[in-house]
C-alpha cells in the first residue's frame, strides 16, 4: 500500500471470502496519470460556485465550510504520474497545486 497500487475486490459470498487483487497498471508508454481533487472547505465565490459547487454532490454536502478567503485556499489538486522504466522499478512525480503556488515532490 505503500506505493499506492491499484485495487480490485470481490466479495464470493458462497465461501464467505473477500479476494483482494493489488497491482500496478504498467500502460503502454510505461507513464500512467492521476488526479485527486480534495473537496471545498471555504465558501466559494460566483465562479467557483458554477465551476466546482453547481454539479458536484460531494461539494455541497460538506458540512462545514471555514470562512477564509478562497484565493488563499482554493481547491487542493494533486497530480502523480507513475513512470515504469525497463528496469522494473516505479518512478513517482507529484504535483501539488495549494491556491495559485506549485509544489512538486
């Protein structure tokens, strides 16, 4: 879990069993994206209303929402991209982006 596989579960109710299948994807240009977007913790302005509230049901089922300033905030995104060389061995480079500033890991 260290290295974040990718999981598959599957519940066999005749042996009363849980089969866990942890792997790494290696895609075909051995480079494999993903992105996570945290949900709003600040009141949200007209745009950012529109753009992440309007059709999200995870936003707007947050419970509490802290009144700072967005543009100090904003949204959490985090970018990784797994690399898989021919060596076997997995890569990582994260991106975070906090407001307007990058940091990269």
């Amino acid at each position: 879990m260290l290295y974040e596989p990718s999981i598959i579960t599957k519940y066999n109710d005749k042996d009363d069993s849980l089969q866990v299948a942890l792997y790494f994807k290696n895609p075909p240009g051995r480079i494999l994206r993903k992105k996570w977007s945290a949900e709003w913790k600040v009141i949200p302005n007209l745009e950012n209303w529109i753009n992440f509230f309007k059709n999200s049901e995870s936003n707007l089922k947050n419970e509490t929402y802290y009144d700072l300033d967005y543009e100090l905030i904003g949204n959490l995104h985090e970018r990784t991209k797994y690399m898989f060389p021919n060596d076997n061995s997995v890569i990582f480079g994260t991106k975070f982006q906090v407001a307007d500033t990058f940091h990269y890991r």
